[in-house]
C-alpha cells in the first residue's frame, strides 16, 4: 500500500507556506537562535504553528532544511553572477558578499551544527561538496581573466571568510576585512 499524500504533488500555496517558513526561520534564528519559539517563526512567516509541523516534525528538521536551503541558493548564485556581470572578478565579490551573509546566519545555526546530534553530522561535507566547486569555478574564472592572482585555494579562502565573519561578534566589521581579503586576491600588474 503507498501513501497516497507522496504522490500526490504539492499545493502551490503548501509550496509558499514552506518557502516562508524555512525565510522566516532563517531570520529568527540570526536573531534569536535556533531554540526560538515555533510560535515566534510562525508569526513571521504568516501561518499558523501546525503548519511548521506539518512540513517540519521536529525542529531538527527545520535547522537541516534552512541550512540546505541557504547553501542550495549560494551554490545557484555563483553561475548565475558570473553569468551576469561585467567580469568575474565582480562575480566573486558579489558570491563572496552573499557567502558572508550565509556564514554570519550560519552562525545562528553554530551551537546545533557542532552539536553531538548525528543528524547534522553530513552538513559540512554536503556544504563543501555544495560550495567548494562554486568557489573554485568563481577563482578560476577571475585568474583566466586575469583579475586575480591564479592559484588561488577555495577551501582556503571561504575559510578565510568564516573566520572573519565568526570575529564579527567581537565588534569589528568583518564584512569591511573579508573586502579586503577579497581586494588582496588581485592580480599585480608591473
């Protein structure tokens, strides 16, 4: 016997109430952690609490949805910038500003992902496996134009990034410093 619920596709407004849900828990939990209240997400996304549950049992469920959902969107905007603007050089600042974004939100997201929860054990490899290839083909791209110095590290420089963004909180402004890694990544013209 098969569930006939699977089947069937998703409503168009079930698809929406998702969509603002997993926003809405995105934004509180940069504002007030990943142990809000359900009723405090609820209220921001504009539905009732047995919506969030139907779509997300536990509150696992959410974090692991809006984590995914946030590294699926960077991983999208990468080809799409260097599509987009003028030169990839640009492309990579744009990515890297957006990263940022993603990190300083992660952050929310930090006490539960280095949890001893084995569900959210597959997140780091996914959001490398995910973001990594972004970021190689964004550096690639900006050293063949020659915009950047060549041999530039993925891995390196959104560890880089991280790092900044993770000082943020002690009062600097990480998104002035990780410009400025950014901006140090150009190529030296003699």
């Amino acid at each position: 016997m098969t569930d006939s619920r699977a089947a069937a596709p998703q409503r168009a407004d079930a698809r929406r109430n998702a969509s603002n849900v997993l926003e809405a828990a995105a934004a509180v939990f940069v504002t007030s952690g990943v142990d809000a209240p359900i009723r405090e997400i609820a209220a921001r996304a504009g539905v009732g609490t047995a919506t969030i549950y139907r779509h997300y049992p536990t509150r696992a469920d959410l974090i692991l949805a809006v984590y995914r959902l946030q590294v699926e969107s960077l991983a999208e905007a990468g080809p799409a910038l260097l599509a987009a603007e003028p030169g990839p050089h640009e492309a990579l600042t744009k990515w890297i500003d957006r990263f940022v974004d993603f990190v300083i939100t992660k952050q929310g997201l930090a006490s539960v992902l280095q949890s001893d929860e084995p569900c959210y054990d597959p997140l780091h490899a996914y959001f490398l496996e995910r973001l990594g290839p972004v970021c190689t083909e964004l550096l690639e791209a900006a050293a063949e134009a020659g915009e950047i110095n060549p041999g530039q590290d993925a891995y390196e420089l959104m560890r880089g990034v991280g790092s900044l963004c993770a000082g943020s909180a002690k009062g600097y402004d990480a998104r002035h410093l990780v410009q400025l890694l950014v901006d140090g990544l150009a190529a030296r013209r003699s």
